[in-house]
C-alpha cells in the first residue's frame, strides 16, 4: 500500500508509517508536499559503477623487493588461520 492511501485509511502518521514500512517523518514529508499540491521529486541521476578503477589493476604483492622473490606475497597459509574461521 502507498504511503497517501496509508495514511487517508488510517488517519495517523505512526499508523501510516507502520504500514507503509516507513518512517512517520517520511510520512508526514509526503503528506504535506502531496496536500500543498507538490509534485514528487525527482530522483538525481546516480553514477553506475562501470566496474573498473585504478586500485583494481594495481599490481598485488609487490610491496616491497622485485615481483618474482615472493618478500611482498602473503600466502593462502596466513590468509586462512583457524582463528579466522567463525564457530
């Protein structure tokens, strides 16, 4: 049910908010920008994540020595202790 035929049921923003599955102050928003004669607002466009930054194609491992010595690599054996494991 929409959060306008919500509250005309109930008559309260608590009641409306609770069937809505929203906030009373979300409730009252819309209510009074509905009765004023307010249109909704639109959304501001959001930027989508293309899946790609530089920090993804950065070079692992290689803090500190060349890449092939290994002195920069954590091993699968440190990454996996038994005190990370959740009982």
């Amino acid at each position: 049910m929409d959060i306008i035929s919500a509250y005309r049921e109930v008559g309260t923003y608590r009641g409306a908010a609770a069937i809505s599955g929203t906030t009373p102050k979300t409730v009252k928003r819309v209510i009074v920008g509905h009765e004023s004669g307010q249109a909704r607002r639109a959304r501001a466009p959001r930027e989508h994540n293309d899946g790609w930054s530089p920090a993804c194609t950065a070079p692992t491992g290689t803090a500190s020595g060349s890449a092939g010595d290994g002195a920069g690599s954590v091993s699968t054996a440190k990454l996996w202790s038994p005190l990370m494991v959740s009982r």
